[in-house]
C-alpha cells in the first residue's frame, strides 16, 4: 500500500516531467521556422526560383502561345457590344450580366454576384456657347453629381483663374460670375483637386457656375469629365470641364481685358441610389482555400467613349489571369479570386462595399491587386507591405526577367484597394509605360483604338504569375 507522502512526491515528480516537456516542445516549435518571418531570405528566394519553369509556361501560353491576343480580342467584343457603362445605368447592369455569363462560359469556379447600391447621377443635355467678344461653341462634359442649371441656362461673365490662390486674392470680383479655371496640368494627383472641388471653392466666393480646364496633358479640343464632390454647408453650382485650348484662349481673352460672357446650360441630375454588383469568378485553393489572393479592375466607366483602357483592360486581364492558370491545369494552395468592382468612377463605391463585407476574414486576404492605370506595356508592380513582404516580392518579379519586368516599385494604388492596403494587406498595383493614359482618360478618346494585343498580353503574364506564385508559396506574405 502506498503511503501519502510517496503519492504526493510522485505527483511532483509528474507534474515537472510534463513542464520539462512542454518546455522542450515550446523551444523546438521556436526554433523551427513556420513562418516567412523567421525563414531566412535565401530560404524563401531558394523556393520561389523553383517556380521559374510554371512562370515560363504563363509566358509562353499569354504571350507566344494558344492565349494569344485572347485578352484583348476579349475586351473588344466586350466593349464593342455594351459600350460605355457609367455607374448607375443600364449599360452597367448589361455590362455585369454580360461579364457573368461569359466567366461562367469560361467555366471558371464559383461565379458569383455580390450585391451592393451604388450612386445614379444622369449628365442630361448639356451646351456652352461663349457670347462675347465672339460666338464660339464650347466642348464640355458636365462633372459626375454635378447639379444642373435652371431651364434656361446660366448667362454670365467669366472670370478666368489659375489657382485657388488667385480665387482666393480676387474673391471680391467673384459673385455673380463663371469662375473658369485655367490650371497648368502638373500632374493628376495634384491637378485633380480642380475638378474634384473647384466648384465649391468658387460657389465660397459668390460664383454662379465654374468650368474647369480637363486634367490632362494634352488635348484635341477633347474635355475630360470625372467626379467631384461638393463641400457640406456650401451652395452647389452646376460644374462642367471645358478643353484646355478653350480655357487657354479665355485666359489670352481676359488678360487682354476684354469682356468674356457664356451662356451655360446643363440637365444633369443626381437620382436615388440602385442595386448593383461586383462580380467574382475564382479558381479554389487546393490547400487553403480560405485564403485569399485577390486580382482586379472595375467594370463601370464615364459615360463617354468605350470605358476600353479605363478600365476595361484592368478587367480584362483580371479575368485572363485566371483563364491562363486553368488553361495549364494549376491550381495554387491558396484561392485566386478576380473581382470585378461596379461604381469605382464616383469613388470606390462598390469596393468599399465589398470590404465592409468581407473585413471580418481580412486575416485570411493574402494579397489585394488592382490594375486601373491602363494596360499598356508593363513597367513592373507598384506594392506597399511589410519590409519582409517586399523581399518576398522582389523574388517573384525575377520569375518575370524573360519578359523584362523585374520592376518592384513604392506604394501600391488603387481606389478599389485602398481600404485593404491601410488596414495592413499587402497591395499590389500594375504599373505601365502609362505616358498617354491621361491623353484618352475620361474622355471620348477612350476606346479599343488605344490597346494594343501585345501589351495586354504582357500584362496578362504578369498579372497571372504574380497572383499564381503569390497563392502557392508555403506561407502568406508576412504583414
């Protein structure tokens, strides 16, 4: 029989035994890397390299092989049936239902629509007719969730500026008039802020209308619309975007001191919000399909053009990406999913939808990418993420040395992508010899004439061994 001091020492006995063994478990976990955090980069560069012979076969199939032209050939019946398809309207839901049945046909997995509601602004009929000191008609393209003139136009003065600044130093000449902005084009992350709140500056100083110089580099006489937000508490003027020759020869006019007036009228009208959807395909994971690596462009466009680079390319080879890695029979570890965003035009509408959404797995997104600066010959990616993350990337580029994009450049973009970069995803932005995409942007300019095969089947290589590689390494990229 056993005495009660023997049990008890036998118990302590036990007891640092099974500690000695967690302890010894704990420490050997440690030491063994699980992670790309703890994996020394020759380690990860060593199983990345081991992916140059599938990179190959998605360069050979998208650029030399049966996929040739498949991207663009794609785009120019897609754009050529629906034609431009701005947020709200009917050639949107054609485009959506258009762009489903043909995922669907190509028999990739899990097609789906997610609904969201998105704004319904209307340009209606629109005309410029400057009066004095000569008759000239005035090309312009009203500004998205502009407010329309009254019945019979707007008859003012213009008064010609170059800056906010100068808006702001002649204020009191302001009232009552037309406020034309003549900005210099520097570039359009900062020449926006004109369209984007020019007619709130000037209605702040009394004006009645404000016409905007298109932000652009270069013109044909050509006006580029966009979308502009006016400023809470502030009157709301019609706005519209005039070319830069007419605002150019109206700023020679006023510097000459001759009296400038035009006669201004606009129909647009902002209706109530309707349903819509961002439309998914994706091809599922094999090891962890929960996880994510997320490929897009947006479907909606202006209501000008065909919407061809802007940003029906982005779509294009967001949905060739996928077509390309079924066609050679891969199926990555993690799920590749290409989203296709509706209402990105009037500010990311669908996407911030689909974020509120899906927010709740964001442990689970891998990579987000976007391809919305145009598909013209690829440069390289735009990418923001760790300082891990980026090593990571910069190995995978070098699977795209037979192509020459090995670029791995700062700060992914993307509206449609934003919110997941600042929530702490890595993000990935296509970037492109993209010198002419402000030339077409927004305008009439942009349609099918300004692709080209070619480079879109570069960059559908890239988006496609990027995002497969990407989803079938051992480990997520390290946040």
């Amino acid at each position: 029989m056993m005495t009660g001091n023997k049990i008890k020492c036998q118990n302590s006995i036990s007891q640092v035994l099974l500690t000695l063994l967690i302890l010894c478990c704990l420490l050997q976990c440690h030491s063994r890397p699980h992670s790309y955090d703890s994996k020394p980069l020759s380690e990860i560069s060593g199983e990345v390299s081991k992916y140059s012979d599938i990179a190959q076969q998605i360069i050979n199939l998208a650029v030399y092989g049966k996929a040739q032209n498949r991207s663009y050939e794609r785009l120019a019946e897609f754009t050529d049936t629906i034609g431009n398809r701005v947020s709200g309207s009917k050639n949107l839901d054609l485009a959506i239902k258009y762009m489903y049945n043909a995922l669907t046909h190509d028999k990739l997995e899990n097609v789906h629509l997610e609904p969201v509601k998105i704004p319904h602004w209307v340009r209606g009929k629109e005309s410029a007719m400057m009066l004095l000191p000569r008759n000239h008609t005035l090309a312009i393209l009203g500004l998205g969730s502009s407010v329309g003139t009254p019945p019979g136009g707007i008859e003012a003065e213009v008064m010609v500026v170059e800056s906010f600044e100068e808006l702001r130093k002649r204020a009191n000449e302001a009232k009552g008039k037309i406020v034309v902005y003549n900005q210099p084009f520097v570039s359009y992350g900062e020449t926006v802020a004109y369209r984007a709140s020019g007619a709130s500056e000037a209605a702040k100083v009394g004006a009645v209308a404000s016409l905007i110089r298109s932000v652009t580099p270069f013109s044909i006489n050509s006006p580029h619309t966009g979308w502009q937000w006016y400023q809470p508490g502030v009157p709301q003027i019609p706005t519209a975007c005039i070319t830069i020759e007419d605002a150019q020869m109206m700023a020679r006019m006023a510097r000459r001191g001759q009296r400038v007036v035009v006669h201004l009228t606009m129909g647009a009208q902002t209706l109530p919000d309707v349903d819509s959807y961002n439309t998914v395909a994706e091809i599922r994971g094999s090891k962890h399909p929960e996880q994510v690596v997320l490929l897009s462009g947006h479907l909606d466009s202006w209501d000008v053009g065909q919407g061809a680079m802007d940003d029906g390319g982005g779509a294009a080879i967001s949905w060739e990406a996928l077509s390309l890695i079924r066609d050679l029979g891969l199926r990555p570890k993690r799920t590749l999913r290409t989203v296709l965003w509706s209402a990105e035009e009037p500010g990311g509408v669908g996407a911030a939808q689909y974020f509120q959404q899906h927010k709740a797995n964001i442990s689970n997104f891998d990579l987000v990418m976007e391809s919305d600066l145009g598909t013209f010959s690829p440069l390289g990616l735009q990418f923001t993420g760790s300082d891990k993350a980026r090593a990571i990337m910069k190995e995978v580029m070098q699977l795209l040395a037979p192509i020459n994009v090995t670029s791995l450049e700062q700060h992914g973009e993307g509206t449609d992508i934003d919110m997941w970069m600042k929530a702490g995803v890595p993000g990935a932005s296509l970037h492109t010899a993209d010198q002419r995409y402000f030339w077409f942007h927004h305008s009439d300019g942009d349609t099918m004439t300004v692709q080209n095969p070619e480079e879109m089947n570069l960059c559908s290589a890239v988006w496609a061994v990027v995002a497969y590689v990407v989803a079938d390494l051992e480990e997520m990229l390290p946040r």
